[in-house]
C-alpha cells in the first residue's frame, strides 16, 4: 500500500506526530497538513484499500474504523484535499461523501482537528463520527 495503515486506537497519536513534525519543520505556519474522512459505506469494501493504495503516497498514513477511513496527508493544503477527493471520487466512479480539516487553520490540536473533522462530517452529512472520541480519549 502506498499509504502506511495504522491502528484506529493511534489516530490521535499520529495526528498528535504530525503537529510536532509540521511545527519542527514549517515555521511560517501555513496550511502544513491535513486530515481528510471518507465515508465508504457505499462502496464494495474489497475494493476500497487497493484502489486507496494507488492514489495515496508514501507520506501519507491511513486509519480505518468499519467504513470510515481517514488520511493524514503532510503537505496538503485545501486546494490539495480538493485533487485527491476529485482523484478518489473518480477511482471509485461515484461521488465518495468526504471532508477535510487543515492544520493548523482548523485546530492546534489532536483533539481540536478531530473535534473538527467530526462536526464538519456530521454537518455536510449527517454522518455521526462518534468513533473519533475512542481515538482521542474522550466521551461522547
């Protein structure tokens, strides 16, 4: 795969790695990465990593929970999460529910981004992203 898959239960650990790595390495604080919610619930799920695994890089880190994934893309801004959800969208042949939260624009934190994650899906969707609160420790 040529994203890297990760447990669920370290989501907030590796959100948590890449606020350090981009507040090490990108001083002027922009858009330094972002974390992007699919949402395959209508998708054949034997079809979902291999295709996923074509279009993520290397950098990138996948975390799946049921038929939710979620990627952790360095270096994307929103323009960036634009391209791959059309990039995924295509690859699927279907309009794949997603958002996207930008750090640090949208949250200082683990716990802020995620929190945002969970409000724009539930808002745009209507998608219930409760799961998110057993990655980051926290009671619904």
């Amino acid at each position: 795969m040529a994203g890297v898959m990760f447990s669920f239960y370290d989501f907030s650990a590796l959100v948590e790695l890449n606020i350090g790595l981009a507040d090490r390495l990108n001083e002027n604080r922009s858009e330094s990465f972002a974390v992007m919610f699919y949402d395959f619930s209508q998708v054949i799920p034997e079809t979902v990593e291999p295709t996923l695994s074509t279009l993520l890089r290397t950098s990138d880190s996948l975390v799946h929970f049921d038929h939710s994934y979620f990627v952790v893309m360095p270096y994307t801004d929103r323009y960036g999460t634009g391209v791959v959800k059309n990039m995924v969208d295509a690859s699927f042949g279907t309009n794949v529910p997603a958002v996207a939260v930008c750090y640090p624009a949208d949250g200082e934190s683990a716990l802020e981004l995620l929190e945002a994650l969970h409000a724009k899906a539930k808002k745009q969707f209507g998608v219930d992203l409760d799961c998110l609160y057993s990655a980051i420790n926290k009671e619904p």
